[in-house]
C-alpha cells in the first residue's frame, strides 16, 4: 500500500489550535473522528506540499478519494475512515466535500471577496463539524451554528497564517477586495510587519470573524451530548480568545497563537462556563430567542 509518507508534514492532532477528538469525546466517538481527521491531514498535507506539482498534487487526492470508496487500498490514510464510516453507517459525502476543498487549494491561489471565501469554507470547514454531529448522532438542526463556529476556526486560522500562506505557497485567502480597500495588494504579506493599512485589513476581517462566534455559540447549547456540549463550548472560548489576538496584534510580527497551557486554562474555562449554563438553560434559550427576534 501507498501511505503518502514522503508527503507528511508530520503534524497530527495535538498540533492543531482546537482539540480533536479529545477525552472529553465518548470513547466511541473518538475513533471515527480521529480517523476522519487523519485522512484529512494526509489530504492537507498533499495540497501544501511545497515540491510537489500540481498534477501530482491532484492524483493524491484521488487515490485518497478512490480508497476512501473502496476501489483501492493503495492510500494508507484512507482506510481507516473507510472502516470507520462502515461500522458507524456514515456516509462518505463529508470527506468527499474536504476533498473538494484540497483540490481547490491545489489550483487556486486568491479569493475576490468574502463571499468566494465563504463558498470555499463551504467545503474545507463546514463538513468537519457536520461529521462530528452526525457521529454522535446529532440533529441536522445543528448544523448552522456547527457551520458558524467551523467557519470561523478556518479563517483565524488563514488570518494566522496569512504570512506564511503567501511566502511558502503564494496563497491567498485574505480577500482581495478587502486588501484592495485598504490601499495595499498581497505582496505586503511578505513584509515581515504588517503596515498600518494592512493591519486595519486584518483587524478588519478579524472582527468580521468573531460576528460568526454569535451564532456559534448556540451550538453547546443545541447538542444533545453533554460532553460534545462541553467540547465545543471550549472550542468557541478558544476561537474567542484567538480573535483578540487577531485584533490586537499583528500576526507577521507577534504571536497570535496560544501557549498550550493557555489553550487548556481558556479550554477549562469555557467548558465550565457551558456546562453551567446547561443547567441554566431554559433561561438562556429564552434569551437567545428574544434577541433573535429583536
């Protein structure tokens, strides 16, 4: 069999900004997911290679996407997602939308405007929390806020990395009309610190992030599962706190990262914060349903 071992970047799921899967997950749940996420990393590994050319790119995806459907086994990283979504009787529609979104990665390199954005987190983001609901057997009335909160961890993620992004892979995703509003073009992403007009840009769209995290926050509060209630409220106090440091600081110049003891403490605090405010809850939904009114 192929595992694509010369293509790894060696990052797994203790790597990420957010946890994956973590113990706070039923046990059951875990190993679909982390399986789902290793295909995905082997996926994202591919698209980000920085040797590889394009046409090789593209006939990785494939043979990921053909073992994933079981007309192979040559993709090492595909089999066990393959088995995974047999014992659970998924189906394998959200890998395959990931998929969608590494093939774009492979071939486009900008985005117009925010809503080109949006469309592409449509396919790198969204199935990733759909996935996890539905293992846990998860309402699909869900999925808005599931998509808001998916959303929003893949563009602070692309705010972080924008530096990086441009230098390594010449991409994008910093919308261009966005940058264009503020006076400056891609190529001041090489600077090394951001100027004062590209500091407004992604303070801007910083923000513009953080407005997705209202509707995300509905989500520990609309699952069923009360540690998937607490994984994910933690995930949204991280994705909050990581806001600030979109907003405050600059990311070619200073860190925008937390420490992993400050991921666990702002992690702790918001779970606990959430599974309060599921006893509270009754009185919350009130709240939320008048505010959505107004």
């Amino acid at each position: 069999m192929t595992n694509l071992a010369d293509f790894k970047s060696g990052k797994t799921e203790r790597d990420e900004n957010f946890p994956v899967a973590s113990v706070v997950i039923a046990r059951r749940c875990r190993v679909p997911i982390l399986a789902f996420y290793r295909f995905a990393r082997a996926a994202d590994d591919v698209a980000d290679h920085p040797r590889l050319a394009e046409g090789e790119k593209l006939a990785a995806l494939d043979l990921l996407e053909a073992t994933l459907l079981g007309r192979t086994d040559a993709a090492d990283d595909a089999v066990p997602l393959r088995r995974a979504l047999a014992d659970t009787g998924l189906t394998p529609g959200h890998a395959l939308d990931l998929l969608t979104a590494f093939r774009l990665d492979v071939s486009k390199r900008r985005y117009r405007n925010w809503d080109e954005l949006m469309h592409y987190c449509n396919y790198s983001a969204m199935p990733v929390g759909r996935f996890v609901l539905d293992v846990h057997g998860e309402a699909r009335s869900t999925w808005p806020a599931s998509d808001a909160l998916c959303t929003a961890l893949q563009v602070i993620n692309h705010l972080q990395d924008c530096a990086k992004d441009y230098c390594a892979l010449d991409r994008v995703y910093l919308p261009l009309d966005a940058l264009a509003a503020h006076g400056v073009g891609v190529e001041v992403l090489a600077g090394g610190k951001a100027s004062p007009e590209l500091r407004a840009c992604l303070k801007l769209l910083a923000a513009k992030t953080g407005h997705l995290l209202a509707d995300a926050t509905k989500l520990p509060y609309q699952v069923t599962s009360l540690r998937l209630a607490a994984e994910t409220g933690a995930i949204v106090g991280l994705a909050r706190k990581l806001v600030q440091f979109l907003i405050t600081r600059d990311p070619l110049s200073e860190r925008v990262h937390l420490t992993k003891a400050g991921a666990i403490a702002v992690a702790a605090r918001a779970a606990s914060a959430t599974l309060v405010g599921r006893i509270l809850q009754p009185k919350w939904r009130d709240e939320t349903e008048k505010a959505d009114a107004g």
